[in-house]
C-alpha cells in the first residue's frame, strides 16, 4: 500500500522543465510544454528510449503548432526535415510567432499566449444587438434600394478603390443601373454589386448594419453556389476578391487565407494569370490585360500576408503576365501596392536568406516612395517582417537604418490616426501599430523607447473607436509586453545598483578618504574607454563617488555640487 502512495517520478525530464524546475511526465512533447507552449526537447545525454520512440510527425506539429520557442531557430536541437519546415514556415514571417519568443525571453511564466494579435480591427457589430441576417431566398434589390446602393458605391469608389483598383468604375455603374431596372434578373455579377455594398457599408459606419451583414451573406452564398465544372467568369472571380477584401478588414486570419487561396486557383483556373496566346484563349483573354494584373496582383498581396502570418503555405501560380507597370488613373495608387510583391514573395521561408540579403531588402522598401496612408502601411507592415527575420539571426540594424525606420513607423502612426479619423478600417490600422510596439521594445534603444508612448496611443485609439474584443486583446497584449520589459528593466537596474553599491562601500573603505575616487582605476576606466567618442569627456570621479553624491555631499565633502 505505501509503494501505491509514493510519488511517482519522471525518470528523465524535458530541458525546458530542468530549466523551470517544473512537473514532467517524460512524453515529448511533455503535457506542461503542451500547456505552456513551451518547445519540448531532451538533451542527448538524458533522452530516454521511450520518449524517442515517442517522437511523432503528429507530435511534431502540435509542438511547433504552439510557436512557444524559447530560443531562436538557429540554435534548436536537430530536427527532422519535417519539423524544420514546418518551424521555419511558422517562424520566419509571423508576428504572432514573433510576439511568443519575445516574452519568453522576458518572461516565460507570463508569456503571451500564439495568437494572431491585432490582425485587424475585428468582427463587425450590431449596435442594435444579434439579429437574423440570412439572405437566404433575397436577392440584393430586396436588401438595399437604387439609391442608397448608388451612394455606397461612391464610398466604395473613393476610399477602397484608389489602393484596390481591380474594377472599371464606369463600366459597374452602368451595370448597376441596369440591374434595377423592372424585369432585370439576377446573375453572378450580383456578387459584385454586393460585395461594393458591402466595403461601402464598412468604409462609412463604424458600427454595422443589417442590411451590411444581410449583402455579405447574400454574396457568400452567390459565390459558392457556382458551378465548379464550367470555367471560372471575371466576375465570379470579382466577386471573391471583394469577399477576400472584407474578409481581410473583418474576419479571422484562417478564414481569409483559405479564401484567398480560393481565389487565387479560380484566377488560375479563368487563365486570368495568362497572356492570351494563338491558339489558346481562356476565359481571362477577354479580361482588360490591365485589370487582369490588378486582379493578379491585388490577390497575390492577400494571399501572402495569412500565409505568412499563420506559418501555412501560399498558393504560387505560375504567371506569364507582368504585374507592372499598369495604366495610371488619377488618384490611384495599387500601383504601389503590387510594387511591394517582389520583396514580400522573396521571403518565402522556404528560400534561405543571409543578413546581407535582409538588409539589402529592407533599405529597398525604405528607398520607396508611398504616398498615401493604406499604401504607407502595407510599406511598413511589409518593413517590420523584415526587422523580425533580422532579429530572429541576431543582426542589429545601423543607426543610419534604424533612424529610417523609426522616421517610417512615424509616418505610418500618423497614416493609422488619419484613416481612423476618416472611418477607413483597414487591417493595418491596427496590425501595424501593434508590431510597431514589439519592434521598438526590441529595438532597444532610447530613440526607439520614446517612440513607444505614441504607438501605443495609436492603438488605443483604434481599441477606442472600434470596441471589439479583437482590440481589447491586442491593447491588453500591448500592455502586458511593455509591463514585462519595464519589469525586467527594473530587476536589471537593482542589480546593478547594489552591485555599484557594494563597489563604492568596498573602494572607500580601502582608501581611507571619503568622496576620493581610486586614481588608478579612474586612470584605467579613462584608457578603455578613450576609443569610445560618445563617452568622451565622461567624469569618472563622479561616477565612482556616485553614492556620495546621492546623499548630498560634493567631492570636497561640504555638500557642493560636483
């Protein structure tokens, strides 16, 4: 009976519960890394047979599944190649990967759970509470009238357009008149008209509408009523891009990816991707070649950002069609848009990439000119991913480089409030203040710390204007990491104070004379430090008597100043 009672101990115990002198059952991975996202391993001299054996591409997966790496990829126990694919995928590009290691490093017992934080500013609410908002047996005239539809077109034209311009306007609103027409019947390019009523909707009301979510649903089922056996028609394919862009300001980052992956194989399938060749005319051939590489190009930028973010694959068709350049129309600027896609594509994790390689990268995306606040974001967003993989081989960025970006995360804290002020929700508005909060905390610098009252004020504004529980996390989230670091900071400065302390106490004792540094050390202290022009001129007998300086006393003893 009493062997029955003693406690049971684990024979061998991962590395990261030695380390944190934590409960282990000995599986790999162990059930508190599992609980705490931890990384699971066991040193080579402890590992025990059976937990070997117990090595899994399953239990490989929910291991990195959980993104809880303590330490940078570089420095991991070997892995299988299906790991380390499935790790680098995970950790090359995505923040919240990013967000994870970070307050590991800082503070494992408080680390932010993974999580896709501030991907953008959340799901739409009712003010008016939950309502029945099924189109099911509505078509569009029955959910909105001529005129108001009219008016979020116009929104639509305006704000979502200009960085987004995958459409002939002239050519919707000649169709949009006809569909209202007596006697017209319904089609595919309902879709369309619902899916601009629907971005009208989010880029003019704060909160929403029935009538919003009642134009979404109805574009949903439209969309994925089609048959899959005939060829995909442009505005089968328009349809899903304005879906894949609403999901983008609104929905979950696994709903997006899995609709812009949808829509990219439907471009494929339309040969929209294709220059229209003799002997071959797809679908797409009768696109304008011009919208054709809008719609290309704009898909591509949706796909890219979930995949990376999420660790999952992107869809990479293989196109004849030149992205750029594309015809210029006043006002519109997706031609900045698509200028981003080289750099972003070539961060594939799957394509190795030395610092050189990051840091030629990143001053060509600071080198360009973007010029209004959508595309300033997506710069950014597109800037901060590339300081992530930075930071991930240990590489610092020049103070020539750094001032740059901070000049950059200025501009794009700006472009946040200015599209907050004009009720413009785009996903950046929230995704790229927050990282710009993570960088600056690992940035480290003072130049970068005084940048952090500003970023976070940001983002407590987007929390402000648009209440969902989205927000609350990543304004929480953003909070708790500047919390540890002031934590660690504050442990770190104890430390050194009553190390310093302690020095002071054990020199003055030595000397003999109160308040009178050791000239010897202050001789060597001056010759270190002579090839350091910042410390130049740095008094050391001040900093040696700092102690009796806190208490009033100058190094004459009569309470001078020093």
């Amino acid at each position: 009976m009493a062997s029955q009672l003693k406690r049971k101990r684990a024979r061998v115990a991962c590395e990261p519960c030695r380390e944190r002198k934590r409960k282990c059952n000995s599986e790999n991975p162990c059930d508190t890394c599992t609980s705490w996202g931890y990384h699971c391993y066991y040193a080579a001299t402890r590992v025990s047979k059976r937990a070997a054996s117990a090595e899994s591409p399953a239990a490989a997966l929910t291991d990195n599944s959980t993104s809880g790496n303590s330490a940078p990829l570089h420095v991991l126990p070997r892995r299988s190649s299906t790991q380390q694919g499935v790790a680098r995928s995970l950790f090359a590009n995505s923040g919240a990967a990013f967000v994870r290691k970070m307050g590991l490093k800082v503070d494992p017992a408080n680390a932010p759970r993974w999580n896709v934080f501030a991907w953008n500013a959340g799901a739409r609410q009712l003010s008016s509470g939950m309502v029945n908002t099924s189109a099911v047996g509505l078509s569009i005239t029955d959910i909105v009238g001529h005129g108001e539809m009219v008016q979020l077109a116009e929104v639509y034209f305006a704000k979502v357009d200009p960085c987004y311009g995958f459409m002939d306007k002239k050519a919707f609103f000649e169709r949009l008149n006809t569909r209202w027409q007596a006697g017209a019947a319904s089609s595919i390019h309902d879709s369309v008209i619902a899916g601009v009523g629907a971005l009208g909707f989010l880029f003019s009301e704060r909160t929403a509408k029935v009538a919003e979510l009642l134009l979404v649903d109805s574009a949903k089922l439209m969309l994925e009523s089609q048959d899959a056996c005939t060829a995909p028609s442009v505005d089968l394919v328009t349809g899903w891009m304005l879906r894949v862009t609403y999901l983008r300001a609104t929905a979950s980052p696994h709903a997006t990816w899995l609709a812009s992956s949808t829509l990219l194989h439907l471009i494929e399938a339309a040969g929209l991707h294709r220059e229209a060749t003799e002997g071959m005319q797809p679908t797409g051939s009768k696109c304008d070649p011009d919208i054709r590489r809008r719609l290309l190009g704009v898909a591509q930028h949706h796909n890219i950002w979930p995949s990376y973010d999420l660790g999952l694959s992107r869809v990479n068709i293989r196109s004849d069609l030149p992205l750029l350049p594309i015809s210029s129309r006043p006002g519109d600027y997706t031609a900045e848009l698509i200028g981003l896609l080289s750099v972003s594509a070539s961060l594939d994790p799957e394509e190795t990439h030395d610092d050189s390689e990051l840091q030629h990268s990143l001053l060509q995306i600071l080198d360009r000119t973007h010029t209004q606040p959508p595309s300033i974001l997506a710069q950014t967003n597109l800037v901060l991913c590339i300081l992530r993989r930075l930071q991930l081989l240990n590489i610092n960025t020049s103070p020539a480089i750094a001032d740059r970006v901070l000049q950059l995360n200025q501009r794009a804290l700006h472009s946040a409030r200015t599209l907050l002020a004009d009720c413009c929700p785009w996903h950046h508005i929230a995704n790229v203040p927050f990282h710009i909060i993570t960088i600056l905390l690992e940035m480290d610098t003072c130049a970068s710390l005084a940048q952090l009252p500003d970023a976070m004020q940001t983002l407590k504004q987007v929390a402000t204007t648009y209440p969902t529980a989205t927000m609350r996390e990543a304004h929480a989230t953003a909070r708790l990491l500047v919390f540890l670091y002031q934590q660690r900071r504050h442990h770190d400065a104890r430390l050194l104070g009553s190390v310093l302390d302690a020095h002071t106490e054990q020199e003055s004792g030595v000397q003999g004379l109160p308040g009178t540094a050791n000239f010897e050390e202050t001789a060597l202290l001056e010759g270190l430090m002579a090839d350091m022009p910042s410390l130049q001129g740095f008094d050391f007998d001040h900093f040696l008597n700092m102690d009796l300086l806190r208490e009033g006393l100058g190094p004459g003893g009569d309470g001078g100043a020093p």
